[in-house]
C-alpha cells in the first residue's frame, strides 16, 4: 500500500506553490476570492480575470447610459416645456401654419412672440423674416418692419418681390418716398397692372404727371391730389363732385378757404377728419380746439409763448401713444424734442430723409420750439405745391 497524502495545512501549501491553478493547472496558484465563493489562481489568471471585470463594468456602464440617451430623446414631445431651439426645417410646416393662421386673425402681437423664437436661431431665413415684416407691418410698427424686409428683399426669390411691395409701403408710410422708390419702381410678376403704390410714392415726390399716368381711375384720393398740387383745381372739384366731402375740404384748405373747409369737415366722419380739424386749427389760429388733443394742445401752448404748458401736453402724449405705431412717429419725435430728449440736429436729420410733405410739419415745428426765423423759412421753402 502506498502512504496516504500528506495533510498540510492550506496556507502552507500555498506558500510552497503546490496548488494548481483551477483555470490553466500551473503550480503555484493562490486563493482568490470572486464573488462569494474561493478559487485558486495563479496571478497571471489572477491579472486577466481583473481585467475582464473591468472591461465588462465599462461595457455595462455604457449600455445603460446609451439606453438612457434613446429614452430621453424619444420621450421629448411638442408638448415639452422646454425643447429648446427647433432645427432649421422644424417649422417649415405646422409652425408655419399656425403663424400665418395667428396673421390671418389680426393677432399680430402672438404671431410676433411665436416669430421672434424662431428667429433667434435663424435670424438670415428669408420666409421667417418676410413674415416678421408683415406681422410688425400689422401692428403699424412700419419702421421696425424695415430691417426684416430688407433681409427677406436681399435673400432674393420667392421673397425678394414680395418683400419689395411691403418695403415700399412701409418706406412711404413712414415718409421716406426717395428710399422707397427703388423697391416698387420695377415691374414684377406681383405688381404688373396695379401701379398705385408707385403712384402714391410719385405723390410724395412731387411728380404728379408720373403719377396721374398710372393711378388707376378708381383711386379718387391720388388723383385728386396730383390735380391740386399742379394747380388744376376745378378740375380737382370736378373729379370729386360730392363723393368725398373730406377731399373737398383738404383742397379748400390748402386754397386758404378755411370757413369753407371747416363746413365740409363738419359732415364728415372719422379719425381722418379730427385729424383735419386740428390742423385746420392751427393754421386757421383757433387755439380753442386744439385742446381736445394733447399733441395739438402743446402746438397750441407753443402759438401762444406758453413753453411750461406745451411741455405738459408733450408729457401727456408720450405717455398716452406707443412708441412703435408708426403713424405718430413723426408726432413723437416732435414731442421728445420738447420735453429735451432730442436735438434739433436729430430733428435735422430725420427731416433730410422726409419728403417735403412729411419735412415741412417737422420744420415748422423746430420755428415753433425754438424761435428761430431760420428754421420758419426753411418751412415755407419746402412746402410742396
């Protein structure tokens, strides 16, 4: 019989490296612990299971984050909160529909809002900026409206025509006929037959044959006015005949027939013809009337030395009138140069821009305020007609 084997005790046995490794049976394995259980390992084993461990904790780590990416991304819906800038061809279809549904209501200040989210990250796309120029153009905000225009004008088709119509009105709206006249003088697909726009802007630049020869016969108020600026006023009276009685008045007015312009005036109705009553006022002096309207009220303080009161009235205005509608501006401007927040040199330069018919109230306003002959007769010397 052969001996029994030698019972020694584990430590030593793995001190004197007789234990085989339970992975690759080399001598001289060591007890490692992996998971809850012991295995004898020799260390080069040892060294590749840690390593592998690794490798697979990594692979683990990575699988989940990448899981969790895809599930967040997938949950993001229109409806969340925060979604942050939308791609560039994200609105080209729902968005820009709700926009132009938002502009079909007249609800231009969402529209604006709805607009200008987009416009952040996209401030040059030309259709984002045509729309932008036609919502500020609803609100009457016509000068803001100009720097969108003139991006959707630049980028060139589809929007260039477009753009170019609103651009002209604008410019025109806001006075500046001579800047408005490049973008509606040519002929394009949009206003090939309808020429009024042009012929409004050779108005406010004094071509009234020009604009006689392509104001259509219904545009009443364009022909009239080119009549009476060329002197041809019976001609004018007969055009109207009793059409249009405010028409009538403004042309009495300008023949220094004031008594009689008042009378048509009083039959008519409307913004236009408080509008025509108070300048009537002023140029016929009943200083009376013009304190229904602070505006008018601080010219009238102004015609009778009352420098304290026009300021007042200044005050009342700027505060009752948004400084984005553009059919005051020009009111406003005056108005600030009043209470001091412009100069006469701000004054100066809007009024080299103007046409005569916008530059002319500017300037007799600067004679007012400040006293100086010098601006009275450049008022007299650019009123047109």
């Amino acid at each position: 019989m052969g001996n029994p084997p030698e019972n020694i005790p584990l430590n030593e046995a793995v001190a004197r490296g007789i234990i085989p490794c339970s992975s690759c049976g080399a001598s001289g394995a060591d007890v490692r612990k992996i998971g809850d259980k012991n295995h004898f390992l020799c260390s080069k084993c040892a060294r590749r299971g840690r390593v592998w461990t690794f490798i697979l904790v990594a692979l683990t780590i990575l699988v989940v984050a990448l899981g969790g990416y895809v599930l967040h991304t997938r949950s993001r819906t229109p409806s969340d909160p925060n979604p942050g800038p939308p791609p560039k061809d994200a609105m080209t279809e729902s968005a820009s529909k709700d926009i132009v549904a938002l502009m079909d209501s007249k609800r231009w200040a969402e529209a604006r809002i709805r607009l200008q989210g987009y416009l952040e990250p996209m401030p040059k796309r030309a259709d984002l900026n045509l729309l932008m120029g036609k919502c500020l153009m609803g609100l009457k905000a016509y000068d803001l409206a100009v720097p969108y225009l003139k991006i959707a004008h630049e980028a060139g088709p589809p929007t260039r025509d477009q753009a170019a119509l609103w651009l002209g009105l604008a410019l025109k709206t806001i006075g500046y006929a001579a800047e408005a006249l490049p973008y509606v003088e040519p002929v394009t697909e949009l206003n090939q037959g309808r020429r009024d726009d042009l012929a409004e802007v050779y108005l406010d630049l004094e071509r009234y044959e020009d604009a006689l020869k392509i104001l259509s016969e219904g545009a009443l108020w364009g022909r009239h006015r080119a009549l009476v600026y060329l002197g041809r006023g019976e001609e004018a009276k007969k055009l109207i005949g009793d059409r249009d009685p405010f028409m009538l008045a403004v042309q009495l007015r300008e023949e220094g027939d004031f008594a009689g312009a008042a009378t048509l005036l009083a039959g008519t109705s409307g913004d236009r013809r408080k509008s025509a009553e108070m300048s009537l006022a002023v140029e016929s002096g009943d200083l009376a009337k013009l304190e229904d309207d602070a505006f008018f009220r601080a010219i009238g303080a102004l015609l009778s030395g009352q420098k304290d009161k026009a300021k007042a009235a200044a005050w009342e205005f700027l505060a009752k009138t948004d400084k984005e509608f553009a059919p005051l501006r020009l009111e406003r401007m005056m108005m600030r140069h009043l209470i001091g927040e412009l100069k006469d040199a701000d004054l100066e330069a809007e009024v080299r821009r103007l046409s005569r018919f916008h530059a002319n109230d500017v300037l007799f306003y600067l004679a007012l305020a400040t006293g100086d002959r010098a601006w009275a007769e450049k008022a007299a010397a650019s009123t047109p007609g």
